[in-house]
C-alpha cells in the first residue's frame, strides 16, 4: 500500500530533508515564521512505519511544499 500526503506550506531544501526524520529537528524556516512543533512528527512515523515493514520518503522544494510518502506491505 502507498500513501502520499502533500501540502503547500514553505517545503525544505535537500539537506533540510535529510534531517527531518531526526528526533527535533525544525527547519530554520519554520523557526523563523514561528510554525508550532516539536519536530517529532516525522521520526515517530518513520519508527512506526519501518516497525511494520515500510518505508517513508520526502519529497520537497523550498516554496512549494512537501510530499511525504509511505509505502507499507499488504499481507
């Protein structure tokens, strides 16, 4: 199964994405412009995602928002 979940929000450049499974990390953007978070949204998904066998991915460009995509095994 595969899910993709997009927004149009301020999107992050390459490194930013890297980063962004890691437990409280927040773009310098969304520091700036004050969004709420803690930053661990994406890696308590990612736990649970790879916990059943999947996978997540992020797609994004600075200025046009963020894909995320989660792909779990259909038994």
């Amino acid at each position: 199964m595969v899910c993709s979940i997009a927004d149009a929000g301020i999107g992050m450049d390459g490194l930013e994405q890297e980063q962004a499974v890691t437990k409280f990390f927040r773009s310098a953007r969304s520091r700036e412009t004050a969004i709420p978070g803690a930053g661990l949204g994406l890696p308590i998904s990612k736990t649970i995602v790879e916990g059943h066998g999947g996978s997540i991915s992020l797609r994004s460009a600075p200025g046009e928002g963020t894909t995320v995509t989660v792909s779990l095994p259909v038994s």
